[in-house]
C-alpha cells in the first residue's frame, strides 16, 4: 500500500488514472469557483456526471494520491483525504531525507494557506519529471489550489487557459481561467518577499509565513523556497 512519512490515513491509492477524464479538473479545481457562474462556466452540462466522479473521488475506501516529483528529489503529494466528517485534499512535500512529510497547504472547511506564489506554481508545474505527473498542465492544474498570489503577472491567465483548453472540455477556457485566478484558493491572495533569501508571505492562515505561530521552522521553509522556486521563478520575485 502507498504511504506518505508521517501522514496518517488511507488507504492511500494512486490516484494517476483520474487525470484523463476532463471531469477530474473543475472537480478538483471546485473551491476556486465559488459563484454559480463560475460552476455553470466550469461544469455546463456536465454537473451530474461531475458530482458523480466527486463522489467516487471522496469515498472512503480509496484515498486517491497525485504525486509530483521535483527536479530536487522533492516530491509533492496532493491527498484526498476521504475521512468521514472531515474530508479534505491535503498538499504535502517531502524528501527522502526527512523523517516526514510537511504540509504545504490545506483545502478544506478549515483551509490552511496558501502554499504556493505564482512564480513558484510555474516553475513547479514545469520542471521534468520522468515518473508521477509528468505532464506541465497536468500539473499547473493539480496544484493550483494552493495559489495564494496578490501579485500576478499579465500572462497568469494565458498560461492557465492553456492549461484548460489542453485537459477538460470547458467552452470558455478564457472566462474561467480569470475567475479561477480571482478566487484563486480559500485563503485571501497574500503579498509574497524575499527575506533573507527566503520566499515568505503574509498570509494568516499560511505555513509559510514566519510570523504565523504555526510556520515551518526556517531550515524548512528556507528548503521549500528554494526547491519551488527554479531561476525564473526568484527572477520574477526579486524583480517585483
């Protein structure tokens, strides 16, 4: 059975076969389109069948994982965690080297967040990977929940609408890609900075701010930046 370091529940299963129904991504991409025009955009016709694979995604017999490897040896899991009364996808990260896995962001009634600035869901999304998600979009897509940016750059949108136009069956890719990076994750968009070298954000809710009671320790959240953020990434962040 696959196990995560430090997480508990399950059963944990592979969830890699879920991400070639185009269903699968406003499914997954659901806490981000809070408005009925944004689920009617996202959904159209296909509502029913879309709850159906949610559920089946939730039931507690199979906890569905989504693994995406990092060029580091970093690997971050996305788990749905099928728990009764407290279901949820967990955003994890880990290394072989650490005792256990640390948690990046939480989407949930009780969110924690946000775990990623836009330059860092970028360079995440397109870093190679020969195993797990491998695909760019895939990727972009699978953890844009974790987005929490009060900072976006002009071309945000169009990086996502190819996103949306590459995997689900959504008409207009364009419309919901917008309302996607308006909404962006639970949490409000935070403001991102460099300090001491160091990727950290405001957010109140977020792991990776220091100044939250309930942050990463430093050495983590010093790891974590610079493993998320590739080359372009710090560019466009110390530019800013």
């Amino acid at each position: 059975m696959l196990k995560i370091p430090g997480y508990e529940g399950g059963p944990l299963v592979r969830g890699t076969a879920y991400l070639d129904d185009p269903l699968f991504w406003p499914v997954h991409l659901g806490s981000c389109l809070r408005d009925e025009d944004a689920q009617r955009a996202a959904f159209g016709a296909d509502w029913d069948a879309a709850m159906e694979l949610y559920h089946v995604l939730s039931a507690e017999r199979e906890w569905p994982v989504f693994s995406v490897p990092l060029s580091s040896g970093h690997t971050i899991h996305v788990v749905y965690r099928n728990l009764e009364g407290d279901r949820g996808v967990d955003y994890l990260i880990h290394h072989p080297a650490w005792p256990a896995a640390e948690t990046l962001a939480v989407d949930d009634g009780h969110f924690m967040g946000p775990g990623m600035a836009w330059p860092e869901l970028l360079s995440t999304a397109r870093q190679p990977a020969t195993e797990g998600v491998d695909d760019p979009d895939a990727r972009l897509l699978l953890l844009f929940p974790t987005l929490g940016d009060a900072r976006l750059p002009d071309d945000a949108a169009a990086a996502l609408t190819t996103a949306l136009t590459a995997l689900t069956v959504i008409e207009e890719t364009a419309d919901v890609a917008s309302m996607l990076l308006e909404n962006q994750g639970q949490w409000s968009p935070a403001h991102w900075r460099l300090a001491d070298g160091i990727c950290v954000n405001d957010g109140g809710h977020s792991y990776r701010n220091p100044g939250n009671p309930f942050a990463l320790p430093e050495d983590r959240l010093s790891e974590i930046s610079r493993v998320l953020n590739g080359p372009e990434a710090t560019a466009q962040r110390t530019s800013g």
